[in-house]
C-alpha cells in the first residue's frame, strides 16, 4: 500500500475536508486539515472489494444472517488481542458514540454522574450531557510529558451519585496505552464504588512497537459482571463511514439486561458496515501492519520537528495518530495560538479546550496523512511561531 500518495479528498463529503472551512476558517485550497480522527489513506483493498461486490448484487436489501461478521470479530480479538469470545457476546451498533450512548442511556438514570477522566474524546461529554446526566471529571496528571490517572484525588471528589465510568483505552487525546495495573486499578475502583464500567477500545489496534493494550475483561477478569467492552474496525482501517461498531459484554445477565433495552431502541447493523467490517477483518492485517509502520515514521518526523520549535512538545504517542501538543511554553493564551496555528500557519488541528478545561493551551494534530503533508505542517508551524526562536 502505498501511504506516500496524496489522495484527493475534496468535495467527497469528507467531514475532514468539506468542514473545514466552515468549522475553522482554514481553506482546503491551501489549509492543511489535521483534525477530526480519520485518516487520509485508502483502506485495504478487502474493503474496497467487498464494496464493489455488493454493488454487483443490484439489489440492496435487508442483511442476514450475520454469522460470518461475528467470525470475523472473534477471531480478530482472537489473533490481535489474546481475547476469546463468544459470537452472542457481541451486539451491533451504529458506532461507538452510539454503543456508548446506548450503555448510558441502558444504565444510568438522569442526573446520574458518569466518571471520565479528562482531558478525553469530547464526545463523552457531549453525549453524558445530552443523555442528562452528569460528567464527572478527573483530571489526568501529566508526569514528566506522560498522563497518569489519580484514583485518590477521583475517590475524594466523589458526590454519591456516580453509577458508571466511561474509560478511554487507549487514552484519546493523549494516545497513552494503559498497563494492565491501570486497568485493573480502575476495575477495581469501579467495584469499590459500584460503577458500571464501559470501556471505548476504538484505539485498540493502532499500537506502536513497545506497547501492549490489554483488553479490559483481560486486565480485570473478576470484573467481568460489570464490564463492557466497546470495539469497531473503523479507526483501525480509515473507515469511520461505515458506521459500525460493536458492544462486547461476556456477563450474561449484564449483555441480557443492555439487548432488551437496545430491542427498545429498534436497532440494527447497516449491511454496507458490516460488510466492511467483515471485509477488513479478514483481508486487512497486512495493510494494517504497514499502516502502523508508516504512522510510526510519521510520529517520530513529527515529534522531532515540534519539539526543536520552543515552547511547543508533543506527548509521545504510545498509540493512535492523535499528537497532542502542549503549547504552554509559548506564553501565549489559546486564542493567540490559535490563530498563529489557523491563520499563519494556516492548519487546522484540534482545539484542545474541546477535550476539557485541562487542555485549554494543548492542540491536537492529526498525523495520519502522508509524510510529505506532514513535513509540510512542521515547517509551516515553525514558521508561525518563529519569532520564539
Ligand atoms: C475514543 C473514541 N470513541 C469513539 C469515537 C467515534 O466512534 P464512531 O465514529 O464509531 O462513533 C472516536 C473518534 O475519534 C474516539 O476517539
């Protein structure tokens, strides 16, 4: 696969793209979009192919059954994550903002506290406050350029009314992979305050050499009763349009408790993807492999570039694509960096007050494009700030 080529996305609908002006002010004419998390590279062919074969069906109707789809999920946990599960653990969603939004709105009530900890995908928030309850933060501590959780300082803030913690693992924006004794620790806290866990795993394939992301159930397995693990294929393969992702919970009673409510709700998998998902499960490692590869060169141009510029570092990715940046050094307040980073610079990243306050002087760079975009962007933000050279 050739990730070098610049693929032409403009007026696709690419949110990425096509929004970018709207949302930001920076032309796609000349802006660099680095934002929104998806990808500029083509997915396996498995997955293209698999789109071609459904067109080829002239009709488009209802899909069934889904037994192959489900192979396809276990045996992907199978080989990539050590994870054996059962075809009836898992239940189909529209996404994972969907599953997530499905497991609050199944198991908490209204003004219930949902614990995340920030700075974290702002969807959570968004999604906990639309669905009335509450979102309790706690903030993550930055060790030395590194994000650690602070269990005590959560436990102490505690009001009484928490019922569920939404966990990001691995850690958007920060792209931090958990160890197994973070994971149970947070497990464990969960059972000390009798909070349903659900945990996004979206990030769990794009890992980088010297890091291991450990499942949940897996960290935390006499956690099992109040477990849920949310998975999809669409950050892993760059297909975030196909919409699909999938609740996983092994605990019998739990996963009856979260299909009767979901019955209620009249969902069902869209057939385009599941065939995706199917498609790139099962054609999609070896692609998946260079991916992470290429994105690995990408973090290590990118790190070394920001971090000459001073007053900027970057955290170092332990997964994902997501480059969090820390801007503090510059002295300067979020509105006059972001305006040297859209106007002068002329990129668009993401605001790193969307993900909580603790992110006010932090942007977020989205380095899945090609390396020639991304030179492209360092040196341009070089020469934004260069006057704190
Ligand atoms: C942690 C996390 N969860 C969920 C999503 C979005 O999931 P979906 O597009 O399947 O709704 C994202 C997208 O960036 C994410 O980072």
């Amino acid at each position: 696969m050739d990730f070098d080529r610049v693929i032409n996305r403009l007026n696709t609908h690419s949110m990425k793209w096509d929004m970018m002006e709207s949302l930001f002010g920076v032309s796609p004419v000349d802006g660099i979009p680095m934002w929104v998390a998806d990808m500029d590279f083509a997915p396996p062919k498995s997955v293209a192919d698999s789109l071609k074969g459904l067109l080829k069906n002239e009709v488009y109707g209802y899909y069934g059954p889904d037994t192959s789809y489900k192979n396809a999920i276990v045996s992907w946990m199978e080989r990539r994550h050590n994870w054996t599960i059962e075809p009836d653990w898992i239940s189909t969603t529209h996404g994972i903002v969907n599953a997530f939004g499905l497991c609050i709105a199944a198991f908490t009530e209204k003004n219930d506290g949902v614990i995340i900890f920030t700075p974290v995908y702002h969807v959570f928030e968004l999604v906990i406050s639309g669905a009335e309850r509450r979102a309790h933060s706690s903030d993550l501590v930055n060790v030395n350029g590194r994000y650690e959780m602070d269990l005590d300082a959560l436990e102490a803030s505690l009001t009484g009314d928490e019922t569920m913690m939404l966990f990001c693992s691995p850690h958007n924006p920060s792209g931090r992979v958990w160890t197994k004794e973070e994971l149970k620790a947070v497990a464990e806290f969960c059972e000390k305050h009798d909070l349903l866990l659900v945990s996004d795993e979206i990030h769990h394939d794009l890992v980088f050499d010297g890091h291991k992301h450990t499942i949940m159930s897996l960290a935390a397995p006499e956690q099992i009763a109040r477990t849920i693990v949310l998975t999809s294929a669409s950050k892993t393969f760059n297909i975030a349009g196909s919409h699909t992702g999938n609740v996983i919970i092994q605990d019998k009673k739990l996963h009856t408790a979260y299909e009767k409510f979901a019955k209620g709700t009249g969902i069902s998998g869209s057939a385009v993807g599941m065939t995706m998902l199917e498609a790139a499960y099962n054609g999609g490692e070896e692609w998946l492999e260079e991916c992470i590869e290429y994105l690995d060169g990408n973090r290590k141009v990118f790190d070394e570039a920001i971090n000459k510029i001073p007053g900027l570092a970057s955290m170092k990715l332990d997964s994902t694509y997501l480059s969090w940046v820390d801007f503090s050094g510059t002295g300067m307040t979020k509105d006059e960096i972001l305006s040297r980073i859209q106007k002068v610079a002329k990129i668009a990243p993401s605001p790193g007050l969307q993900f909580g306050e603790s992110g006010r002087l932090f942007m977020r760079f989205n380095i899945a494009c090609s390396r020639s975009v991304v030179i492209d962007a360092t040196q341009r933000l070089k020469d934004a700030f260069s006057d704190l050279q």
